[in-house]
C-alpha cells in the first residue's frame, strides 16, 4: 500500500492499518489535542484544568467482514463521564509501566480483553478534556478471535461499530449547547441506537485526521 493512493477504510486489512499507522501515528506524542478544538476561546482554561492523567485503549478490531471499534456504554452512576458511550481505561496508576500498560490493564478489567491479543500500534497527542482528565489514547489491533466480558461494576453492554463509519468525516457531526451562559460546541456521531459524542467523539476525529488526512 503507497501512502499516495487513496485509501478506503471500509477495504482495510489488520496489516494495511498496522503498516498506515506505522507511518502516521507517533510514539510519543508531544501535539495535544482536547474539548478546546471546537472551543479555542477554552484552550488554557481546559490545559490547565486537565491535570487528572488517563490511558484509553482504541480496539480496533480484524473480523473477516471488516474493522470494526469496540466501545463501552458506562453504568449512569459512575463518577467520570456517566452512561457514556467511551473507550475501555481510566487513571493511571503509579505501578503502570507507561500509557500503553495502563490502556491494556483498564482494557482487561472493563472488557474482559486480554492484553496478549491486543497489538499496539501508536498513540495519538494527549487529549485534554473540560472534565479534567489529560487522556493518553492508544491505538491497538485487536485479533478476531479476542472474547470481551463487560465489569458489571463499570459497563452496561459493549458494542461495535464500523472502522469505516467512525473513519468517515461525514459522520462527524457538530453539536452545541448552553453550559454557564456559554455556547459549548462538541462533535457527535451518532450510530443507530447509540450517541457517540464529547470526549470519546473527539478522540475518534483524531485518529480519522491523522490516518485519512
């Protein structure tokens, strides 16, 4: 696969996705990114709030009728993010080895996923959220035959979606509302009966516009 032929996500195989991301997505990521992309007038209040450090995993997943992204709906009285649809993570701890490693733990203990089938390929700038947590994303290739069982005590269902759908900008909707006397703008992309939105929302935008710029 040339990097100069256009590429369709929908046509993408586990190793074309493992070679593109090889080339576009950093291991370090020094960039950021966050809620203040469509609210720039927020940029330093939202960097400066953000000091609560978080790992998410992005499961990209190789199934024999495409990618597909796994994605959790977290239990309404959860304290962070409540009845969300999210990625699998959380905090970092102090015993992870790095970003990555807490992705994986998270993922393992949301999902049920085991970190031996999870192969990672990169990391996309720190996102900054307005609910205080600089979100480190990881971006792994999930083989097919991986199992996931949702943690009562965090999720309520797990579900997939197309990679090509999320991929699509023409899926990537903006929303608004009033939040202290302020317009608040977020992006939205809603996928049947499921409203993907905020924080996990900006994230998938990220990885849409550093793989298919």
């Amino acid at each position: 696969m040339q990097l100069s032929e256009r590429i369709d996500p929908a046509a993408m195989t586990g190793e074309e996705l493992r070679r593109l991301a090889h080339k576009r997505l950093p291991g370090e990521a020094a960039a950021s990114d966050g809620d203040f992309v469509l609210n720039p007038e927020f940029r330093e209040a939202i960097r400066s709030n953000a000091i609560k450090p978080a790992a998410v995993l992005i499961p990209i997943l190789e199934r024999a009728e495409g990618l597909s992204v796994v994605l959790t709906k977290r239990h309404d009285d959860l304290k962070a993010h409540s009845g969300q649809v999210a990625f699998p993570g959380g905090k970092i701890d102090a015993e992870d080895a790095g970003v990555e490693a807490a992705a994986l733990r998270e993922a393992h203990e949301e999902v049920g996923l085991d970190p031996a089938r999870v192969q990672v390929l990169g990391r996309l700038p720190d996102y900054y959220s307005g609910s205080g947590y600089r979100i480190a994303p990881v971006v792994g290739l999930v083989a097919g035959e991986a199992r996931f069982i949702a943690n009562p005590a965090e999720v309520d269902f797990i579900f997939e979606v197309p990679f090509a759908f999320l991929m699509d900008k023409a899926n990537h909707r903006t929303g608004s509302r009033e939040l202290g006397g302020r317009r608040r703008f977020y992006l939205e992309m809603p996928y049947g009966e499921h409203y993907i939105w905020g924080v996990t929302a900006g994230i998938i935008a990220a990885l849409s516009d550093r793989l298919f710029p």
